[in-house]
C-alpha cells in the first residue's frame, strides 16, 4: 500500500498532540504504517515531528519539575521518570554522586635521535 508522506505527517502531528507523544518509536504504533514505511519515508527526520515531540518532552520536563518544586508526588519516582525524558546533560546533574573526570593528556610527543653506540678503543 503506498502512503502519502504529507498525509502521514499531519496524521503524526495528530497524533502528537493528542496522546502526548513523547518518543518516535511511540509514535508509529498509532499510525496506518509499519516502521519500515515511517524510516523509508524520512518522517523521523521531519522538523514538523520532531518539534511536536520535543515540545511534549519540554511539557512533561516542566510539570515534573514544578511538581518536584511543590513536594505533591514521590521524588523517587519523578527522578526516574525525569531520567527517561531528559537529555544527557540533565542526567548527569540528576545522577548526583558520579563525579565528571576531566583527563589532561599531552598529546606533543618528543623524538629522541637514535645514535648507535661508537666503539672506543
């Protein structure tokens, strides 16, 4: 069956919204297609998804943090939620008592002149 790219873009946006998509693999479970027509197509790399998507992961950032804020739920399990959506960044900061090490390697290498031995007589 072949789809129409435009039409499975405005269905995906749809989708988004209403069920607060928050990752691509999500996403396609709601739609007519299978993975492999969504990856063919290039909808992963479509700006219009990928900031529907980001926009509900920025949402749901928020709530949970003013939620945390307001002492209203267990912060255990805001944490792990919080961990699942965030970036890199905010999992390091999250994951408090791993410490970053920070290597200053010299890269500059000496070359030392190789001079064979001279005999003495």
């Amino acid at each position: 069956m072949a789809y129409d790219k435009k039409e499975l873009e405005a269905e995906s946006v749809k989708v988004i919204r209403k069920n607060k998509i928050m990752f691509i693999e999500h996403l396609i479970a709601y739609l007519p297609c299978g993975k492999t027509t969504f990856y063919e197509l290039k909808l992963n790399e479509s700006d219009t998804i990928k900031k529907g998507i980001e926009k509900n992961r920025i949402n749901r950032k928020v709530t949970f943090l003013n939620n945390w804020s307001d002492d209203e739920a267990a912060p255990a399990l805001q944490i792990a939620a919080m961990k699942m959506i965030c970036t890199p960044e905010e999992a390091h900061r999250l994951n408090g008592s791993k410490q970053e090490i920070k290597h200053n390697v010299d890269t500059q290498s000496k070359l030392i002149e190789w001079k064979p031995a001279t005999e003495k007589e």
